[in-house]
C-alpha cells in the first residue's frame, strides 16, 4: 500500500489547560496601605474592588460598609489573566501621572483628578517614573491623618443621627399628644351623647308624667260632675271606655 493510499487524519486537538483561578487584581500597593490602617485584607480587597483608587476614598467605603452582612465573605476567584509575549524594543511605559506644575506623582489618573480637584490644577502628563513608596514616618502621618478623617466623618455621621434621633422622639411626641387629643375629643363627643340621651329621657318621663296627671284630673272632674261616681274603669292608656252599644 502507497502512502498516497493511507487516509490522512487530522490530530486530536490538545485538550486545553484549565485555568488558573486567582482572586481579582487590585493594587498591591494600595492594598498593603488600606491593611497597615487595621483593615483584615478581605475587606481591604473588597473596597479596592468597588473601584476606590485612594486610601482616602477606600476608608470612605470600608466605613460605610462595615455593617454589610457579606462584608467578611469569600471572594470569587477569577481566572488568572494571560500573560502577552513581548519582543525587543518596547516603548517606555507610562507608570505614573505627573501635575505639570508641581511636579507630583500620582498613581493613576483618579488620584490626579481628585488631586486637581482639590487644588484647581489642570495641567497633566504621563510619566515613565514610578511613584515612590511612602516611607515609614510619611506613612505614619498618613495614617493618623487618615483616622482623624474617619473621627470627623464618624462623629458627623453620629452627630446626624443624634440629631435624626431628637427629631424622631419629638415627631413621637407630637404624635402622641395628637393621639391623646383625638382620644379626648371622641371622650367628649361620647359624654355629650350620653348626656344628650339622658336629657331625652327625662323629658320622655316628664311627659308622662304629666300625660298621667291630665288623667287623673279628668277623672277627678267626671266624678264631681257625676256626684262621685266615675263613668267606667279607664281604658287601655288611660283612655275612658267606649259606650255599650
């Protein structure tokens, strides 16, 4: 048999790897400020997850959520990116983004336009220089400077609630008082009607009464006229009987 003869087949594709799965990307650096302020990593993770590219904007997050059920649950692993192949002669990456005018590094552009922001600055430009850690004294002040913002944010936010607090009890208040008031006025309408109801029957009995004491008057009259002697026995409702026929 030629070769020409033998059926080609095409090779049983490579089965392809499963990935390795790691927890999401986020920055590293950022990551080890968040946790040297107390953080546990998990949350520090999740808040860099939320999309908080500062240790300021991050505290912001991680206090407003630490009462989150699901706050110190897992996070779902992710597939580990791929690495691209590179060749010679790469073009200079830009590891930085720089304020023109006052020379300042900034990691990335959230940081340089919460800076501009605050500053008013508006002229800025990639860098190929890497910002520098912060060294250990910088640090230091950036926590405590850090904490006493998460004091004043802390005590604000209680302040508020105190206040939200009296303007509840007060609302109470006022609405007890309303309730007492209504219940009054129902009280009164109800002692109006009972007396009302009183007075109906008074009068009811006073009639009668009188109705009763027409009726022995007449009585008393017919037996004078008849020399004592009344007519017949009063009927039914005092009404004198009717005539033999």
């Amino acid at each position: 048999m030629s070769t020409e003869d033998v059926e080609m087949t095409d090779a049983p594709p490579e089965e392809e790897a499963a990935p390795e799965m790691v927890l999401p990307m986020v920055d590293d650096k950022l990551l080890e400020d968040v946790k040297s302020m107390g953080f546990p990593e998990i949350r520090a993770r999740k808040a860099l997850m939320a999309g908080k590219t500062n240790v300021e904007s991050a505290l912001d997050w991680l206090l407003s959520h630490e009462n989150d059920a699901d706050i110190d649950e897992p996070i779902p692993l992710v597939p580990k990116p791929k690495s691209l192949g590179s060749s010679g002669g790469e073009p200079a990456v830009a590891k930085s983004i720089k304020c023109v005018e006052t020379g300042r590094l900034f990691r990335n552009m959230a940081e340089a336009q919460a800076y501009a922001n605050r500053t008013g600055r508006s002229n800025f430009e990639e860098c190929t220089e890497e910002k520098k850690p912060l060294t250990e004294e910088e640090k230091k002040a950036k926590i405590a400077e850090l904490k006493a913002l998460a004091a004043a944010r802390r005590a604000e936010r209680e302040g508020v609630e105190k206040v939200e607090d009296v303007d509840r009890e007060k609302k109470r208040r006022e609405d007890g008082k309303e309730s007492i008031k209504t219940k009054e006025q129902l009280q009164k309408h109800q002692r109006v009607r009972e007396i009302d109801r009183i007075k109906r029957e008074k009068n009811a009995e006073k009639k009668e009464r009188e109705r009763l004491r027409a009726e022995i008057a007449k009585d008393k009259a017919e037996r004078r006229a008849r020399g004592g002697k009344l007519a017949g026995k009063l009927g039914v409702g005092g009404d004198a009987p009717p005539p033999p026929p």
